[in-house]
C-alpha cells in the first residue's frame, strides 16, 4: 500500500481527499493544524498528527520519520493568521516570512514547497484523488442562465481573471454589469454576504482560477456552504470556471439550488 502524506487546512477539502485516496488503496499520514482542521479528519486518515501553526517547520521531520515522499496540501490556512502575534514571534516562521518577496498566497505557498522539495519531499497537484468533482463546461442545474445573467457572466470572467492574475483573489460579483464586490483576504462567502447586503439579491458570482493556477495549493473549491450562502443572499446565478473549480457535495447542493431557482453553470 502506497504511502501519500496530506497537510490539512481547513473546512471539508482534507476528508474529500482524504476519502477519496483512500478508495484508490493509499495508506494516508495527516498534519492537521490545531484551530484549523476538522477534528473528524481521525476517521478517514490511517495517521494523524497534531501541530500548531507555529510548528509548522516540524512538517518535514514528520514525513521522514514516516518514510513518505509524496504530499498532497488541501483546504486553506486562515489568511488572517498573517497577522497573529504568535506568528510573528516565532523565529523560524519569521525566517521564512522574511525571506519570501510578498504575502500573496502564491508566494507563501511557493516557499513551502520549495522547503519541502530541498527536504525530498514532493508536492503533488492537490485534486489528483478528485478530478472527477471538476465540473465539466456546462449547466450544472435545470435552471440556465437568462440573458442578462449572460451578460454579468461574461463581464465577471474578464473581471475574476483580472483580479487572479493580480493573486487578490479569485472570485467577484457582478450585477447589471455594475461591480458589487471583489474577493481579497476575506474569502467567498463574506464577499457573496456583502454582495447581498449592498444590492438586495439578483446577482451574479463568478469563481475563475487563476491564468497560471499551480493546481498544487489554493485552487478554487466551492461546496454546499458556498450554495446556502448564495441562497440566502438572494444570488441568481453562479458561474465557475470548468475543469478548474473543485466542487465538493455536488449532489447535495444542486439538489438545493434547484429548489430556489438558483442557477449554477460550468464556463
């Protein structure tokens, strides 16, 4: 049995992988980050350790002692962390903030994997065990687009593509092609919550990744709570770029957005 070793970030991408390799015979070892991962991570890995964000450089010492080569990064670190004091005090995470250009996501991610290649350790594209949850192009539900939701989408793609190159974020939403928000450190849902509050509903969101998307860590991933959010704040239509955006209970929440005429399409 194959050995992978998985760095877990938050919310429900880590179990999806998780899951999912170990339908295909893997025997997986775990970091979660404390405060971080999903505690029910336990059940769907063969071993799970334990570390603080500030432990973070222990990574490769874990992988070692465990005789594994391959390691897969799924769900995120909050962004918010930057800026914690615990962070910045410490002097071997401040080495590697110190060293790096900027703090985009990016670049922080870049330099993790650099470490863990100089380590031997390789870092494989993070949907490798889910390719089959990329959504092909296409409308993912009965509801197509009507044509002014059409319109928001193709004026939100040029606009999503814009701000991902930029690495400020992935997402935006767009409403009779006025600009309601663009997505930075807060994340799509806060920015699917403000869009409603600024217009009352009747918006379109558009999820893209990113021109030269290293499919290795922070990929776009939308899931049943992206679908609640939308629902509850009146959104009409959901675009995501296709065969590049992970899309976790599909069934679940397609079945969802049917029921409140919320239309969600591959692009």
């Amino acid at each position: 049995m194959e050995k992978i070793g998985l760095i877990a970030g938050n919310r429900k991408f880590p179990i999806f992988v998780s899951e999912n390799a170990k339908k295909k015979n893997y025997y997986i070892i775990a970091v979660g980050i404390k405060e971080q991962t999903l505690p029910g991570l336990r059940r769907y890995v063969d071993k799970l350790y334990w570390l603080e964000l500030t432990e973070f450089p222990r990574l490769v010492q874990i992988f070692k002692s465990e005789g594994v080569k391959n390691i897969i990064m799924a769900g995120q670190i909050s962004p918010y962390l930057l800026f914690d004091k615990k962070l910045s005090n410490n002097a071997e995470i401040k080495i590697i903030l110190d060293s790096i250009k900027d703090k985009k996501a990016d670049t922080i991610f870049g330099a993790i994997a650099q470490r863990l290649k100089e380590a031997g350790l390789e870092l494989l594209d993070s949907t490798l065990f889910v390719k089959e949850f990329l959504p092909k192009r296409g409308t993912l539900t009965k509801r197509e687009p009507n044509f002014s939701e059409w319109e928001d989408i193709y004026f939100g793609l040029d606009l999503a593509k814009m701000i991902a190159f930029l690495d400020i974020g992935q997402t935006v939403a767009v409403k009779q092609k006025a600009i309601l928000a663009i997505e930075a450190l807060e994340g799509t849902d806060s920015l699917i919550r403000r869009a409603g509050r600024l217009c009352g509903g009747g918006f379109v969101v558009v999820k893209v990744s990113k021109p030269q998307q290293d499919m290795r860590f922070d990929i776009p991933v939308i899931g049943l709570n992206t679908v609640k959010n939308l629902i509850k704040s009146k959104a009409s239509c959901l675009a995501l770029e296709s065969e590049k955006t992970l899309f976790l209970d599909q069934e679940e929440s397609i079945r969802l957005a049917n029921r409140y005429d919320l239309c969600i399409i591959a692009v």
